[in-house]
C-alpha cells in the first residue's frame, strides 16, 4: 500500500476511535514503527493529536480532573521533577510560577532562595511564598477553581508590564509538534504572553503528559525551552522532542 493512502486509511481509523498503536499495529498489519512514524506524520500535518501510547481527532478532549486528583497523583514524580527544576534558579534570578501542583511542588522549595523574585498566578503556594523573606509578586486576574490560579485580561495586562529570568510552565499535556495543551482558551493564552517575557522556558510535566492531547486549546512553542519529566516517559515519546532541535529534554529519576 502506498504511503499517502496507507496513511489516509489509518486517518479514517483514529477518526473512528480506533486510538493506540498496539490495535493499529493488529490492525494494518504493521510494525510498532511504521505505525507511530505515520501517526509522527498526521500530527505534523495536524489532522490527528499523538497521545501517550496512541493517537486521538483533533476535536477529542478529556473532562478536566478535579484539583484533589491532581494533587493526589503522580506526588514523587512532582517532587523530583521540582527538585530538578530547583537547579536551574539562582540567586538573584526573576522567576515566574504557572498554576498546577508539579509548578506547586517547585513553590514549596523556593524559600530556600534568600534574594529571589517570584511572579506567580499560583494561589496553591501563595500563603507559603508570602511568609518567607522572599520578593512576591501575584498576577491579579479571575481565580480558576480547577486550578487555584488567576487568568484573564487582567493577567495579562499584568504580564505585559514584566520581564522573568526564567518561566516554569505546567501543562495539562505536551506533543512536540503541537506544544502546551490546556482545558481552556485563556490558560493556553496567558502561558503565550508568559512565554514573551521570559528569557528561559522550562515546562514540568509528569510522563503520563508526554505526547497526551487531552485537551483542545494549545500554547505553540517555537522558541528554546527545556522540558523536566519523569523517567517514566518513553522515549519514543522523547524522540519526538529531541528531533525538533529547540528543546533540551532533561529527565529525573525517583530517589
């Protein structure tokens, strides 16, 4: 079967529902390989979205979990992917703090900076940031319970008026050909005015958010930045990352 048509055949399949690569695979009688190098091809056609393990239609969204799931899952993967991104800061550094609980779990770690500045939208790490010695800046704006941050015009008329040392950005997925995915038009919105002021971009992820596409808003990302996750992700999924050549992809493990 030639490429175009073979690739149309497995377009019309993920439309279907027909969604991870292991089905695929059974299904056209086609290596591991040749399945996710035709799904790398359709995403970067932007006629599908690559997910953990498969592919959805660009139309397809999750419901959005609840605060008190996210704070429950993944907690030592948060805590080592915030301890590596900890490394990064330095005395003296403007930094800007996105909404989430892994950009919370970096919050709780910050006092230990004596003369740095925060910028946050994160109403999670607000209370523990304020109490310390530390230069706090919170971005106005309307609270989005989901999350426990601010958003918005306000937020953003906010942002436009600062400049960051370094951004660390949460994400509800990440796919390499797509960028940051959000459950919301002025979540992905406010991470793009974020990404204009900020002289160094690093997005903290979780694995199970490599190459998800659970959501139908996107923040692009066509600037360096570096990407902190788990040694859980795979690295089919990292390659895809690695590949693009404006992304340095930095891996931690459990201690």
């Amino acid at each position: 079967m030639k490429v175009d048509k073979r690739r149309k055949a497995m377009l019309n399949a993920v439309l279907g529902g027909m969604n991870d690569v292991s089905t695929l695979c059974e299904h056209f009688g086609m290596s591991e390989a040749t399945v996710r190098r035709d799904l790398r091809a359709l995403a970067d056609d932007r006629r599908i979205l690559r997910t953990y393990g498969g592919a959805a239609a660009v139309s397809a969204h999750e419901p959005e979990a609840s605060l008190d799931e996210r704070r429950e899952s993944w907690r030592e993967q948060k805590e080592a992917i915030a301890q590596a991104a900890f490394a990064h800061i330095e005395e003296g550094d403007t930094v800007f703090l996105d909404g989430g609980t892994t950009t919370a779990a970096l919050g709780r770690l910050l006092p230990a900076r004596n003369s740095i500045h925060v910028v946050t939208n994160n109403l999670l790490v607000v209370s523990a940031l304020a109490s310390s010695n530390m230069k706090l800046t919170l971005i106005g704006g309307d609270v989005r319970p989901f999350s426990m941050s601010t958003l918005g015009p306000l937020a953003q008329l906010a942002l436009s008026r600062l400049s960051v040392d370094k951004a660390f950005l949460g994400a509800d997925g990440v796919v390499a050909a797509l960028g940051l995915c959000e459950a919301s038009a002025e979540q992905a919105y406010l991470k793009e005015c974020v990404l204009r002021q900020a002289a160094n971009v690093f997005v903290l992820v979780t694995a199970d958010k490599i190459g998800r596409a659970s959501q139908q808003h996107w923040t692009p990302l066509e600037r360096e930045w570096t990407l902190i996750t788990d040694a859980d992700a795979a690295e089919q999924e990292l390659d895809a990352f690695n590949a693009r050549g404006n992304v340095t992809v930095q891996t931690v493990t459990l201690r």
